[in-house]
C-alpha cells in the first residue's frame, strides 16, 4: 500500500464529531472507484467522487479522524490510503495506452483491472478496523459486491452508501437484497424503492454541495436552455432536444440548447451519439463539449433559462439538480426516482410525467418551458441553502456514524 500525504484539521466548531464520552470519530471512507485517481477524475464526469472528497473534507473540519481509502492519490484534507496501481499501470504501459484510452477500447479489461484494485482497498480498510484503527467503515460506492460479502469478516460497523438505483442493473438487484440486513444509508426515499421493505436503513441523506463558485451569475443571459450530464440515453438528451424543437414550432422566438457533456465511447462506436444526437445539431441545438472547471459550470448553467432533466432511469438523486439550484437556476424534470423529491414542482421548477410516448413527453416538456417565466430563480437558490448544503450531509453522515459506533 502507498499512504499519501495526511492533513489534519480540527476546528472549534466539532460538536456533533463527539459523544458524551468525548471521543473523536475514526471513520474509514472506501472509495474503491478506479475514477477516484487525480490523473482521470478531473476528465470524467462521476459525481460520486466529488462528493466523497467534499465529505472527507467536510468530516475533517468537524473533527472526526478521516482516512480515505482510494485507488490513487486525490487531493484531501483527510489522510490518504491508495492501492498499489503498479501492475494496472505496468499493463496501461504495454499496451501504450492511458486509463481512459483502455476504457474505450478494451471496456471488459478495464473493468477486470479495476475491480481486482477495488478488491485490495476493501480488504484493506477491514483488516485496519479488525486492528482497531476505525470505529466505523462507510463503502461509499459498491458498485460491485466485494465489500458486501465479506462485510461479516469486518469486527467494525460497516455502512454502505450506493449510487445507482437498486435495481438499475442485474447485478445489483438480484444480488444486493440478499444483503439487506447490513447497515445501508440511501441518497433519497425514492431510491430506497429498489430495495426490500425491511432493509436495514440507518438514514436517508440527501446530497450536498459546497462549490464557493456554483453562485447566481450577475445580470443573467436566460436565453437558452441548459442539459448538463453524460450523453447516454438513458439521460434523455433525445428528449431535450425534441422538447426544444416542439417548443419552437409555435414560439415568437427560437429557443436554443446548449450541451454541455461527455460521451466514452469512441464516436465512432457511439451509435446513440451518431443516431441520435449529432444528426439533429443546428443553429438552436449546440453541442459546447466537456465543461471541466466550476467557473466554466457557472456561467453555463448561471446564464440559462433552465435545465433540462429528462432522465429515464430512476434517479437516485440528481446531483446537477444541486448545481443548477446553487446557481439560482430552475429545473424541468422528467418525474424519474428522486427528481420529484428535490424539485419542488411549481417553486423551483417543473416535474413532467414520464411515459412510453415520446412525443408526448416532448410537448409536456415543451409546456414546461414555456410556463417557465412564472419560476422565480431566486427560489432555487433559497432551495439550495435550506436543505443542500455540504454541512448539512456533513453533519448527518457524523450522526449515523455516531449511531453505529456507540452500538
């Protein structure tokens, strides 16, 4: 193992990291994503990842003793345990390849690669529990079932956190219900569906965020509307654009889409990009690439109209829904998992049923825009601040860590 450089921040305000017996929360964040490597994270959309260094960050300031468990370095205030990559990057090398190069081209093998690292992290922040050095383990993405399976060999708490729907793919939902009486926090009730009704859950938090450049833009453009995400289809890019143009056919003035996104797959091997999206991009619908920094995000989602969240799968929260809040942007929705849980229908945005009928999602999304003059931005915001903040998920995972612990 390869132990990185560890940063200590304790601060005044640490009330919640402590029992009344005074002592401080060790707690052991698994990360085990291969996305979570300094070199590959800030090319990649995973939300995930960003949340889980806020969060360590986050705990840090609060007192508790963090240690990140992660394939490779990321910065963070909290200490730093990465995986022992020489074998993945000795393989890389061979081939001339980088990460994300292998990721395209050899999708299987990356995949193997990355779940044999997955395997060491985990087994590794057991047997440091095992040894005392944790009072609590939170795998916060378990994509796959390593770390459930052997959560019984760990002496320690073990809590999960995942960030997919339950039941998303075969492998979790045939799978993860058999393990439903381990310790399980979800990201949203509506996330909670995909599970069994007596899942042991030791709370819901939503997520937070804390981009200091994620704010209002000054005098705002509002004249086109925004989709933020991967260019997949169950994200529904078809549909914001179909939603635009059925918008369009009776507006006074055409309405723009701007894209802002990334695809993995080499374009020539993305049918859904070459079938479905490049063909219909014109003077109203605009692909503008990869945005990679927050400052780039703002003026993005800060100058538009609205955002378009047309997913098609069950989101188990929606974490651009945040960004575009922060930014005192509104949200349309498709009424997909969570998205019904975050927008407030009306306040801060719009939530249109999903149905088989594309064309009629189209027009109700197209509705949707149209009454969108009546959302006061500010209400985003205002949604933002009450109940999505970084200190608020902050302070809730240190309460359901305190949970386990005093058991």
């Amino acid at each position: 193992m390869v132990i990185t450089a560890t940063i200590r921040v304790q601060t005044k305000n640490s009330i919640l990291a402590f029992s009344m017996k005074n002592k401080p929360l060790r707690v052991a964040l698994v990360v085990p994503h291969i996305f979570m490597h300094r070199d590959i994270l800030p090319r990649v959309i995973f939300s995930p990842g960003h949340l889980a260094l806020a969060l360590a960050d986050g705990l840090v300031e609060q007192g508790v003793a963090v240690t990140l468990f992660t394939p490779g370095p990321v910065e963070t205030k909290a200490e730093n345990i990465t995986a022992d990559l020489a074998l993945f990057e000795r393989e890389l090398t061979g081939r001339g390849d980088g990460y994300m190069d292998l990721l395209r081209k050899h999708p299987f093998t990356f995949i193997t690669l990355a779940r044999q690292v997955q395997s060491e992290l985990i087994a590794t922040a057991y047997q440091l529990a095992n040894d005392g050095k944790f009072d609590v383990v939170h795998i916060y993405t378990n994509e796959e079932e390593l770390a459930l399976s052997f959560a019984r060999l760990c002496q320690k708490p073990v809590v999960f956190t995942h960030h997919d729907p339950f039941n998303f793919l075969i492998k979790y939902k045939n799978n993860f219900p058999k393990y439903k009486h381990l310790n399980w926090l979800s990201l949203s009730y509506a996330q909670r569906k995909g599970m069994p009704d007596d899942t042991n859950w030791v709370g819901n938090i939503y997520h937070g965020l804390n981009e200091p450049a994620l704010t209002p833009v000054k005098n705002p453009t509002r004249d086109y509307v925004a989709f933020l995400g991967r260019i997949i289809h169950p994200k529904g890019v078809h549909l914001a654009i179909a939603a635009v143009n059925k918008y369009n056919e009776t507006a006074e003035k055409p309405l723009r889409l701007k894209i802002a996104g990334k695809h993995y797959a080499e374009e020539s091997k993305d049918a859904y990009w070459r079938e479905q999206v490049e063909p219909q991009l014109d003077k109203n619908i605009e692909y503008v690439g990869f945005i990679d920094t927050p400052e780039a995000k703002r003026e993005f989602l800060g100058n538009a109209k609205v955002l378009l969240v047309p997913s098609l799968f069950d989101e188990p929260f929606g974490m651009v829904t945040l960004e575009a809040f922060a930014c005192g942007t509104p949200v349309i929705a498709l009424n997909s998992g969570a998205l019904s849980e975050v927008i407030r229908d009306g306040v801060t945005g719009y939530v249109v049923r999903k149905s088989a009928d594309e064309l009629l999602v189209a027009t109700d999304l197209a509705k949707a825009l149209q009454s969108s003059e009546k959302i006061d931005p500010a209400a985003s915001r205002s949604a933002y601040r009450t109940n999505f903040t970084l200190e608020t998920m902050v302070h809730k995972h240190i309460a359901a860590y305190r949970k386990l612990a005093d058991r």
